[in-house]
C-alpha cells in the first residue's frame, strides 16, 4: 500500500542505496518517466519488478489508475529517469493524491545533481535556491532572472546544453559579473566543473558547446556593490546590452547602474558625454 519515492543514480550506477535497490524489488510496481532507461538500471541489479510509464504527457491520466492500485494494497515505487523524483521531475499530481487519499508515503534519501553540484562547486552552501530550469525564451528568462537579482543565497539551476550560452548571457545582462559555476554530466567519466564569473562563463562557452547533463550556480547577490569600473568597462557592458541584448539605451543604462550600485544619473551623464565625443556613426 505504500507509496516509495525513491531516488535512482545521476550518472554513476553505483550510486544508490541498499535500502532503494531492496524497496525497487519488492515493489508489486515501478512508476518511472522512461521504461527503458529504468530497465537498463534494473537489469544491472537482476530486479524483475514490472514497469508503468509516468511521464509529463500522461501523467493526469494515469495518476486515477496508480492511486486505485495504492488503495487495493500494492507497493509502488515512483522513480525519476535520474535523481530524486519530483526535483524537477514528474510526480506531484501522484504523491499529492496518495496524501489526499490518506495513504502512507515514504520518500528515501539519495542523488539529486543539485546538491551534488552545490557540494563540489566552491561556492557558499550555507544557504541555497533552488530553481530548476528557467524559461526557454530569452524575455521570459530574464523577467525570472530579474526576480532573483536580490536574492542573498546561492542559486541553482537546470539548463539545456544548447540553451547554455543563452542563459549565462542574460544572467550576465541581469545580474552582474557574479561567481558561478557550470557543472557538466556530474558522477559520469566526463565530470566537469567550470568555475569562474558569468563573464569568463560566458566567454569559455562562446567558444565550446557542451554536452550533457548541466548544473548551473550562481552566487547570490554580493553584500557590497562591486567596485566602480571605469568608464571603458562601463560604456562597453551598455552598448552590449543594446547590440547583443536588444535592450533600450534606457534600460542598459538601468541595469548598468544597479550593477555596480551606481547612480542611474551618474551613469546615464557618462552615456551621454560618450556619445557627445563618440565618431559619427557611431
């Protein structure tokens, strides 16, 4: 009658617990995202539990047909593809309809790459956000990115290889040159972290597309404005939130200025004496 929710390996398959390996087994049912990639795990431990898939897509459906089963006195386990389930993973219509229900569940510890990132990235894990993955549109993203641009903690998130780039753009855009941390296909032979500034991030990126699974971290909101740059720097972060970014003269300089906890006056005045002396045209 229990419903488990059980972590399964991130990447490495030894990662995962006694008491996981022995609850996937006795289960009378395995609810998982992909029937596949949960198998290939299963075969590794010789577990024959039969499988139901539980994914994004059918997830209102079926969610009636695993909470009769609960009911009727079977054990099922929900399982993610990789992690602890409902980190970003389906699930919360099931576990939320067993609570209703008044039926027992139990969640066991393991993976999750968030706190594994957070663990070897460098930056303070007194305090975390987690956010998962952001918008994949640009403008969407960056209204999120904007609603995060004072919080004090560190902040994790999910991201698309292909969408990387774009992201640490627009959190460069939002937030400033911050410590983070790219962590690349955790607990697998290719492991990598990136450390740096979202600027050198983003620099390294330009130039390499990665692959895999991506952790993203970035350091909260620094207690003390950064230091003022001078007027080179902050002339060229401006005309890059216009060229690269499509943002107004007005609303680079905004950003501009909270960047570096300048006065907007202040530096809209340096804009202005740039352009008086600027070449014509440009």
């Amino acid at each position: 009658m229990p419903l488990y929710v059980v972590p399964t390996p991130i990447g490495h398959l030894e990662d995962i617990t006694y008491r996981a390996v022995r609850v996937l087994r006795e289960a009378d049912l395995i609810a998982c995202e992909d029937t596949r990639r949960t198998r290939q795990l299963l075969h590794h431990y010789g577990i024959s539990t039969p499988l139901i898939s539980y994914h994004e897509h059918n997830e209102r459906q079926r969610t009636g047909e695993l909470l009769e089963r609960l009911r009727a006195g079977d054990t099922i386990a929900l399982v993610s593809d990789a992690g602890t389930p409902l980190i970003s993973d389906p699930g919360g219509q099931l576990l939320r309809a067993a609570i209703d229900a008044g039926l027992p569940v139990s969640a066991l510890p393991g993976p999750c790459a968030a706190t594994t990132a957070l663990s070897a990235a460098g930056l303070s894990a007194e305090g975390f956000h987690f956010v998962g993955f952001l918008p994949p549109k640009s403008a969407t993203r960056r209204k999120a990115l904007e609603a995060l641009a004072d919080e004090p903690v560190t902040m994790v998130f999910y991201e698309a290889p292909h969408r990387l780039l774009a992201f640490l753009q627009d959190a460069l855009t939002i937030l400033g040159d911050r410590p983070a941390v790219v962590a690349r296909e955790l607990t697998k032979l290719h492991e990598t972290y990136v450390r740096g500034t979202l600027a050198t991030l983003t620099a390294h990126f330009g130039a390499e597309t990665p692959r895999g699974e991506i952790v993203v971290l970035i350091d909260g909101k620094p207690t003390v404005p950064l230091p003022p740059p001078d007027d080179t720097i902050l002339l060229a972060e401006i005309e890059r939130g216009i060229a690269e970014h499509g943002l107004s003269a007005t609303e680079a300089i905004r950003q501009t200025a909270q960047r570096y906890g300048l006065p907007r006056r202040q530096v809209y005045q340096q804009w202005l004496r740039h352009r008086a002396v600027a070449p014509r045209g440009a």
